[in-house]
C-alpha cells in the first residue's frame, strides 16, 4: 500500500471530497452529521486551515484508489474554554482538529505519521505546546495521545466524556521538516 500525504490546497473539488470524508466519519465514530456549534472549522476550510499561515490541514491519500483515508488540521489555539482562560493563546499554543483514519486503513501508522509531520509544523512556526481535546468514547484515541506523549489537563466527566490534554513541544526531537513541500509525502505500508 502506498498513502501519499498532501497540504489541503484551495481546490474545490479536494475541498469537497474532504467535508465529505470528514461528515463521514463523523457519523460513524459520534453517531451523528454536521452540527453548526462544532463543524464550523469543516464548512469553512479555507479561513480555518488554508488561509492563516501558522495553520495547516493534512490529508492522507491512497494513492492507488484516489480515497482519502485519514486527515489531520493543526490551527492556532482559538477556543474559549472557561478552564483555559489565561493558559492557552494563539501565539504559543497549537491545536489538533480532525484527525481520523478510515477503519480499514487504521494500525498501520499513518495516524502516527499524520500527526508526526504536523508536531513538526508547529514546531517550525515557534509554538511552545500543542493542545487537543477527545473523548473517551472514541477507540483507542486516548491510548494513541498518551502514546504521542499527551498528558491529560482536564477530564470533564460529563456526557461527552471529552478529555483535554497537552503537550509541551521539545525543541531537540525533531529530524522531519515540513519545510518546502509536504505534497511529495509518501508512505509505503
């Protein structure tokens, strides 16, 4: 299997093909479609992830079907949480968004690598700590942060069980760059 990793550019026709995956997987991890408060972000691609220069949204492509298959967005810290208030800040503090793998591609490591490549993006663009939040619902995906070296900040024991958590960027780990292009990615699994 060969899965080719691209920068999400201004393309209609990627843009649309991505809200869709993404809506799609949406349903099957969360049992549910677009709901305005939380999917902003994929009906506004361009002035999330395209546009703002500190901000990136990356798509794994299997590049013998054309599918997507996983995704990843990395975005300045733009959330209102009264916990956080003070703590967080768009300056120093990068946030994960969407990352999904489709089920027949998952425990191959392209999670992994999604999420390697843009820890290191916001280590180029001089973020001191990446936040995100989950939930302990999803399958596997607080293993998966803790793995990638997230603690946890705030378990909120409420209905969605959503779990925040952080981690503090070190400056000495990194050996992949995404200067220049990320389009020429690849991954052989």
């Amino acid at each position: 299997m060969c899965i080719l990793i691209r920068k999400l550019e201004n393309d209609v026709e990627q843009i649309k093909n991505l809200q869709k995956f993404l809506f799609g997987q949406i349903e099957k991890e969360f049992g549910y479609g677009y709901v305005p408060a939380y999917h902003k972000d994929i009906k506004n691609l361009n002035s999330y992830y395209i546009e703002p220069e500190k901000n990136i949204f990356l798509i794994a492509i299997d590049e013998y079907s054309g599918e997507i298959i996983g995704t990843i967005g990395l975005r300045a810290y733009d959330k209102n949480f009264d916990e956080f208030e003070g703590i967080y800040s768009s300056n120093s503090t990068a946030s994960i968004w969407r990352l999904f793998v489709d089920e027949k591609y998952r425990r191959c490591g392209i999670a992994s690598k999604l999420f390697y490549l843009v820890e290191a993006f916001a280590f180029e663009n001089h973020f001191a700590e990446i936040y995100l939040h989950t939930h302990k619902t999803l399958d596997g995906a607080l293993d998966f942060w803790k793995k990638m070296g997230f603690r946890i900040t705030l378990d909120t024991h409420k209905e969605l069980q959503t779990v925040h958590m952080e981690k503090n960027i070190s400056r000495d780990i990194f050996s992949t760059s995404l200067s220049g292009n990320v389009d020429d990615y690849v991954i052989l699994i």
